[in-house]
C-alpha cells in the first residue's frame, strides 16, 4: 500500500490552491488524511470534517495574509 503524504503536505497542497474558489475536495483529502492519521477508526468522520474544514480555511487566512502582506 503506498503511503500517503503527511496531513501538514495534504494541507499545504490545499493552500496552494487559495486563488480557486474554496471547494469540497480539498477538505476531502484533509478529512481523509485525518481519518488515516488516527489508524483509519472509523465513526469520527464528522470531527474529522469540520477539523479540515477549519485547517483548510487557516491555510487559505495564511495565503492570503502572505499575499496582502507582500503586494504593499
């Protein structure tokens, strides 16, 4: 079985598409990073949703900072 990429890779990946519109499928691979990260448990897939949900939007909030930041 290959390995997956660490959750912080899965996130950066994510933040590399903060010009496109926010989008399902990157909180997807988070979530789903997550559910691997603790052992593939399953029955925690609502935490694991809304906690890539917040990790993507802090991971956007940081681009655009960064952006903003450099365009002055």
């Amino acid at each position: 079985m290959a390995r997956m990429g660490s959750l912080s890779a899965v996130a950066e990946r994510s933040r590399a598409k903060a010009d496109q519109p926010w989008q399902d499928t990157d909180v997807a691979r988070v979530a789903y990073a997550l559910f691997l990260r603790r052992g593939g448990v399953h029955g925690h897939d609502q935490e694991d949703w809304f906690e890539a949900e917040r990790l993507v939007r802090e991971r956007r909030g940081q681009a655009s900072g960064r952006r903003s930041a450099g365009s002055q």
